[in-house]
C-alpha cells in the first residue's frame, strides 16, 4: 500500500486560492478513480475536484467555508502501489490511528451497529413505554431528511422524542409511522394537532452564498442609489410577441419580454452612454461602453448568479432569445465560463412572473444601472376619455447618482417607454 496526496490544482487562470464548499467523501470511503472528492469555488465558478486514482479516503484537509493555496493537500488515500508521498506526518499519524478517523466520519456501516444501544432499552419494555417518550441528551439535533422533519411539523410531533434506527440515530419515515402507530405521537402533539416549534438552524454562509453577500453588501455600501418606477401600456407589444410566437419557425425559441427590453435598450442607449457604463469608483473613472453587454440576472439552485449577453446589439430579438436561454441554461448547471459571467454593462432583473408591483432592484456593482420589469396585468384604464382593460407593467429602475442625474434617468425610461409601448419603433433606424 502507498499513500497518494491529491493537491489542489491551479482552478483558473492567476488564482492563487480557493474555498471549499463541500465535501463528497468521507475518512474511510472507498474512492473510483475520476469520483467527484470535493467542490471548490473560485469567483463564481464551482468546481469539482475529481481523484486522479482509486484508493482509501485517510485524511481530509479544511471544512467547508476555509480557503485552500493552490498546491495545498487537500486529500490522502491509501492506494494500490508507491502512490506519490511517503507515509509520514500528517498521513502517517492518520494510518497508524485508522479506527478513531473512521468513527468520526459519517460512514453508515460503522456507526449503524450501535442503533440496537439506543433503542434496546424501548424496545424490551414495549408495552410498558408505549406512551413514553425518550428524549436525546440536550443539545443534540436529531438526524431527519428535509421532508421527514416538513412531515413531522404536519402530524404534531417533535422529532427529539422519535428513536431512529437509521445510521446514527437517524430518523426515517418509516421510524415516524412506527412512533405513530405506538401511540407515542398524541404525547407530544396538542389536542389541535398542532405543535410549538423549537430549535435554530445556524447555516454557515460559503460558497456562492458568500460571494452574492459579499457582492450585494459592497454595492448598497458603495453606491448611491436613485430608484425610479414608470407604468408601461404593454398591450402592443404583447399583441407582437403573441403573433411572432404563433408564427415563428419550429428552429426559433419562443419569446418572452426580455428579447423585446434588450431591442429597446440598444436601439436607446448609444443617446444614454453614461448608463451603458461602468464605474471605477476607486481610480475616479468612468468607462463608457460602445457595446452592450447585458447581464441576465438568474436564479439557480445555488442562488442569484448574473450571466451575461454580450454584443447584444448585434444581435435580433430571437437572436437575443437563444443567447439568454444559452446563458441562462449554463449559470444554472454551473457550466458557464468565466467571461460568462462577467462584463455586463447594464442588468435586467425580472420577479415578474412571480408577480409584484414595484421592486427596487440593486445595482451589480461596477454598472451604474439596472431594470427591473415587473408583473403584465389587464388594469382598467383611461383613454380617449373611456375606460378600457390594457396589459400593464410597472417598470422599476435603479440608478447610480454619482453617475447618472434623475433628469436623464427619468427621460431614459420615458423613451425606454415609448419605444415598448409603439413595438413597431423598435425595428425602426
């Protein structure tokens, strides 16, 4: 047996260090070669650090949340032949003790043979204890998946008195249906089949989490924002995108809004280029941008991430369509590249399919400006002096002060109007 150290590789081009967001093994695990060992996050990209060689898992190095040098050992495994380090240190006080570093890891075979310990005592007295309840020693969380804790809240009952039988105390739902059917539920569920709900989550905030935090905090801190919102008659304009979706070819995607908002913006911003710009608050510069690169504020399973549409002028409305749903598509399976994900000149954020009336969007920081479009509703309207029912959107905006007047602000997103609420002008020189 030989001992291989894997190291952690250089992940992009000039980092020199990155975070550790979560661990896919454990102190014990038998590892495949090309098994996924861990994910690490540099700027906003999360990689997976695959194992180069099949082997034993005998140390892991950092908890999710530290940061780790490129070149720092991050695991040693026990392997097949002379492996790539000596087995001393470190590696060699976790070989000679192998035992203690199993039964701290959450491997399920070890710890799954003392479950007859924790529930022998219940299960000899059966009949005695039915109505009884055993409760953990103080401070220990009970071990219980998502949806078997969303369970136990809808049935009334408090998971610290369900013995588990699964990997280390483990509560499953079939331990539930068992604490049920003893009798055992109706001691900790009121009469109202309600139950007071105890306890803190403390979740450590890593990885993307941090990142977005991070970002979020340092634009409120650094940027004066000026928020405007305007109502846009949208009844035209979704007549269009109704026709074109019906009409379009199998090969083009189907239209949204944000196709038609991009069209204005570029068709309106060569008047505006200091909202097409980013803002080197630090040097004291202000680069105004020829090109429109628009970032696509987009939710995925590991929170707000904003691709980016480059050239956007360059391009038509189901040009514009493909690209979003491109980029779009990558920031959600953590397959976007780096200047993917970086370069926008100006932002759109979208809640409006989860409707709302106005939101005061937050600049990403070094743009000067973001637009925000909110939910289309049929509103009674006036026009010509009659009540009539029109789509509706309420646009909301923000803006750097320090950069942008609330005069130019406010005349941008009048024309940015005009031009939604007359599409034909869109497709206008």
């Amino acid at each position: 047996m030989g001992r291989y150290v894997f190291k952690l590789p250089d992940v992009g081009e000039g980092t020199a260090e990155a975070e550790i967001v979560a661990w896919h093994v454990a102190i014990g695990d038998h590892v495949q070669e090309d098994q996924n060992l861990v994910d690490v996050m540099t700027d906003k990209a999360t990689v997976e650090m695959t194992s180069p060689v099949s082997g034993i898992v005998v140390s892991l190095n950092g908890n999710p949340g530290d940061m780790a040098a490129v070149g720092a050992a991050l695991v040693e495994l026990d392997v097949e032949g002379a492996g790539n380090a000596p087995v001393n240190g470190h590696a060699a006080k976790a070989a000679e003790k192998p035992a203690p570093a199993k039964s701290q890891a959450p491997a399920p075979k070890p710890v799954a043979k003392a479950e007859p310990q924790e529930t022998k005592a219940p299960v000899a007295a059966k009949e005695e204890t039915r109505s009884a309840v055993v409760a953990r020693v103080p401070g220990t969380k009970p071990l219980a998946s998502p949806s078997v804790r969303a369970r136990a809240e809808e049935l009334g009952i408090k998971l610290q008195f369900v013995p588990g039988t699964g990997p280390a105390g483990r509560i499953s739902h079939a331990d539930l249906d068992a604490y049920v059917t003893s009798g055992s539920a109706s001691s900790t569920a009121r009469s109202s089949g309600y139950a007071a709900r105890e306890g803190v989550d403390e979740i450590k905030v890593i990885g993307l989490r941090r990142k977005i935090a991070e970002k979020m905090q340092g634009s409120k801190r650094r940027i004066p924002h000026f928020a405007y919102v305007e109502e846009i008659d949208m009844t035209e304009l979704e007549a269009l995108r109704a026709h074109l979706n019906a009409s379009k070819q199998a090969t083009q995607p189907k239209l949204t809004l944000l196709p038609f908002l991009m069209r204005a913006l570029v068709k309106l911003l060569p008047q505006y280029p200091q909202i097409n710009a980013r803002f080197d608050d630090e040097a004291g510069v202000v680069h105004r941008h020829r090109a429109v690169h628009i970032g696509i504020a987009t939710q995925t399973a590991n929170g707000l991430i904003v691709p980016v549409v480059r050239h956007a002028e360059s391009r038509d409305v189901w040009g514009n369509a493909l690209e979003v749903a491109r980029v779009a598509s990558a920031a959600r399976e953590n397959k976007a590249a780096k200047d993917e994900l970086s370069g926008s000149t100006i932002t759109i954020t979208s809640l409006g399919a989860l409707g709302g009336l106005v939101t005061t969007p937050v600049i990403n920081h070094p743009e000067v400006a973001i637009i925000g479009p909110n939910a289309i509703v049929e509103r009674p309207v006036v026009r010509g002096g009659q009540i009539v029912v029109r789509k509706m959107m309420n646009l909301s905006s923000s803006f750097d002060h320090r950069v942008v007047d609330g005069y130019d602000a406010a005349e941008f997103i009048q024309k940015l109007k005009g031009l939604l609420e007359h599409p034909a002008t869109l497709f206008m020189d």
